[in-house]
C-alpha cells in the first residue's frame, strides 16, 4: 500500500521513517515533508499542510491508500472531514469535532467533568476583570490556558499571584484576542505521556510511557515549550499509574465520547500527572506527541501500518517494544519559544540517522539550515537510562553549529537519574 503523512516535523520525520521499514507499504510520501525525509520517503515540496485540495490531488494521483495526519493544525480545520467526504480517501485521524479533544479546553474538560473523569478542577472566563477576582480569590499556584490551539506555549504555570497576574495580561490583557480562557487548579506530581490508539469504543494504550519536558530551560524553569526532550520507557513511574490512567481516563473517555456521538479515530495523547489522589489528566491532544514520537515509534517493534489496519478494524493487539532506553534531546533555536532568528547552519552528518528534523531546511548546497524554533531531536539509545543518556549527549556534542544560535536543556531523563 501507499501511505502519505502529512505534516513536515520530527513527529513526521518518525513517521515515515517507521512506514518505510514497513514490508507492506510500496510508498510513502510526506506532504510537504521536510529536508530531512527524502531518504526514506518521497517528500511532497510545495504543497502545504492545509491546502487540502492539493493534498487530496496528490493522494488520489499516487493511489494512496492511508492518509496519517501528524500535527493538530490540520486537524482542527478539518482535513479528515474533507479528504473522506470530499473524496473517500482513508485518513487516521480524528476529525473536527473530536479533534477538539486538542483544539477546546473547555469542551473537554466539560466531557471530562460529565463523565467523572479525574482531572483539575476548573473554571471558564470571556471576561478580564471576573478572570482577576476569581484568581485572586483562588490563590497562587494557579494554571491559566488560552482555549484553543496554542503549540504548548498558551499555557501559564503560575507559582505566585505576580506570576498569575502578569500570565492573566499576557494571555487576556489589552492587544490580545477575545478568546476563552480555563483557569485549572495546580496539580503537583509527575507527568507522563501515554499515547492510545482509539477507534471509537476501542482503545489500546501503548505498554510503554514517555516523559516530555516541557518547560525551556534545566530544573524544569522558563516558559512553556512545545517539548525540550523525551525518553522511554519511565521505569520509576509505576506500571499501576499507567494501568489506572487506562482504566479510569482512557477507557470512560472512549465510552464518554461514543455516548455523546462523537466518533474519535486516530492517535488519543493523554497527559497525565500522578498525583497524591491518584493519576488526573492534564490534557488530551489529538494525534502523537513531539517529540514523544519520535522515541516511542523508534522503540516500537512492529510494522506500524499493520497496526493501523488493526485499529481500523478493531481487532485486538499487542505492541511490542525493543528492550532498553531511547532519550531525545531538543536542539531549539536561541530564544525559542520566543522570538528567534532563522537561517542558522547546523552540520550533524555523522548522526543523522539518530536524529529527527523539526525545523531545518536545505540550501542549494545541501547545508542544513535553521527555519523554525525546535530545530533538531538528536537520541540515543542505551541499556539503562543512565546509558541512553550519555548516548543522546555524545551525539548532540557531534552536531556543529555557532555558540550562540541553538541551546538545548542539559538534564533530560533528571527524574529518572535521580530516582536510582
Ligand atoms: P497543556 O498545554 O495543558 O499540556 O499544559 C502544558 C504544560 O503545563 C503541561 O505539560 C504541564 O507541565 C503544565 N500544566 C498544565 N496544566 C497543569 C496543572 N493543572 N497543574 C500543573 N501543571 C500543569
Ligand atoms: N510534546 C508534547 C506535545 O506534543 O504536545
């Protein structure tokens, strides 16, 4: 069969590497890909994640048979509902209206709330000054997020009121949008990543967790990112916590949206925090974690598009996971998730085949060159953490760019290095 991925990020780049070592799988195109993918995959250039009608042309001409929507751009504006009603191509993904799983706080956790699954408690705000009393009755730590599709960084994990303050100006002040906010009580624990293939009631939760690290800078400090580095599995997370998120999050949430009439199909990431009252749901995001992907798909031992047909037919599965550890580490362009300057040279030549590409593009030479904020996902894998670890760091010390234009956190997998 032919596969097209659309999307041009290191989730993508996972992707098609993954649907090219496949045996049942002739082609695979990326549409638009990016400029790391053409080893392994036929990448599309020009045609843009959302123009669908391009996309839909490019499918039907190469008689592709699954469409794999990588990020949730598109699949909030609806290209599923498009490329299925439109044309009867066969997409895994959500569409719209499930995908607002990602794409409305306030949708979900309003499904979350009807059938009682455990999450932060939480209020909605149109209004700046009701927004203010109702923080400054609540008190500090407080979590504030723009409704609707930020790329990880429309959230504020406020420590003290200051914090919740200026996040409250920075996401509803003057200049800003009318949007919605949700203002969620603070939940102290441990995050993990699970990620779940859902085919309306049926699910199946991945065996193996990830850890993402979501703020820019070492202990866990700065700003919100959409991810700094992952690894997999997270051994010192107990398999009963992954266990009670299948069964008190994954499985009422599948059954919840059925009841509601939704018909959700596709990739369902679950970001869950382990709590003192049990494991709770920090969001739900529609489609794969990046950079999540990028490590579990490299640790996964199956034929990924066998997997999909499984899903698509609702027969049961059982994954199966390489032995070891993989850790990511996130080369990000300096000021990211801020303003940041592109057209930077990065040379990584010796590990290009341990790294996965979020935001590079090639000159006329075919030097790599920095085009967006994550930049380049460069692993290692290893028996222990400890090993993947000092991998991951060993090949990142091989990439060559200017001091200056790229950083990267120094203490990715920290939780799991301190545990042992
Ligand atoms: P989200 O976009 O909802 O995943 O939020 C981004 C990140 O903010 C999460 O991965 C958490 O690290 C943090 N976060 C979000 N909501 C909460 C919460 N209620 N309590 C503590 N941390 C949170
Ligand atoms: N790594 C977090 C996300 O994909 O949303």
């Amino acid at each position: 069969m032919n596969i097209a991925v659309i999307g041009g990020g290191g989730r993508e780049h996972a992707l098609v590497r993954k649907f090219a070592e496949s045996g049942s799988v002739n082609r695979v195109l990326a549409i638009p890909g990016n400029a790391g993918m053409s080893d392994v995959a036929e990448v599309i250039h020009g045609v843009t994640e959302n123009d669908f009608e391009a996309i839909a042309g490019v499918c039907l001409e190469k008689d592709v048979e699954w469409v794999v929507v990588g990020p949730e751009a598109p699949l909030t504006e609806g290209i599923v509902d498009f490329l299925e009603d439109e044309h009867g191509i066969k997409v895994f993904g959500p569409r719209k209206k499930e995908a607002q799983m990602e794409s409305s706080k306030a949708f979900t956790k309003e499904l979350m709330e009807k059938y009682d699954i455990p999450t932060a408690k939480f209020a909605k705000f149109n209004d700046y000054d009701e927004a203010y009393e109702y923080i400054e009755a609540q008190g500090a730590p407080i979590v504030l997020k723009k409704d609707g599709l930020a790329a990880g960084k429309g959230v504020v994990v406020a420590t003290d009121m200051d914090e919740a303050l200026a996040g409250l100006d920075e996401l509803m002040g003057e200049g800003t949008d009318d949007g919605q906010i949700v203002i969620e009580e603070y939940l102290d624990g441990e995050e993990f990543s699970l990620m779940v293939l859902v085919n309306e009631d049926y699910t199946h939760s991945f065996e193996m967790i990830a850890q993402d690290h979501k703020r820019a800078f070492d202990g866990d400090t700065g700003p919100n990112t959409g991810g700094m580095g992952a690894y997999a599995p997270v051994n010192h997370i107990n398999e009963s916590h992954r266990t009670e998120a299948v069964e008190k999050i994954i499985k009422p949430i599948a059954r919840g949206m059925v009841q509601e009439g939704l018909k959700y199909f596709g990739v369902l990431y679950l970001g869950a925090m382990v709590t003192e009252d049990g494991v709770k749901v920090i969001e739900f995001n529609a489609r794969f974690g990046d950079p999540e992907a990028q490590i579990l798909l490299s640790m996964m031992d199956d034929d990924l598009a066998q997997v999909l047909e499984k899903v698509y037919r609702k027969e049961p599965l059982t994954l199966n996971w390489k032995p070891g550890c993989m850790v990511g580490i996130m080369l990000a362009s300096e000021g990211y998730p801020k303003e940041y300057a592109k057209g930077k040279y990065v040379e990584f030549g010796n590990i290009a085949d341990q790294s996965y590409i979020s935001g590079l593009s090639q000159d006329m030479d075919g030097h790599f060159l920095t085009s967006g904020g994550r930049v380049l996902l460069v692993t290692g894998h290893g028996e222990s953490v400890d090993q993947a670890v000092k991998a991951a760091y060993d090949n990142v010390a091989q990439v060559n760019f200017e001091d200056g234009d790229l950083f990267y956190r120094k203490d990715i997998a920290h939780r799991a290095l301190k545990i042992k």
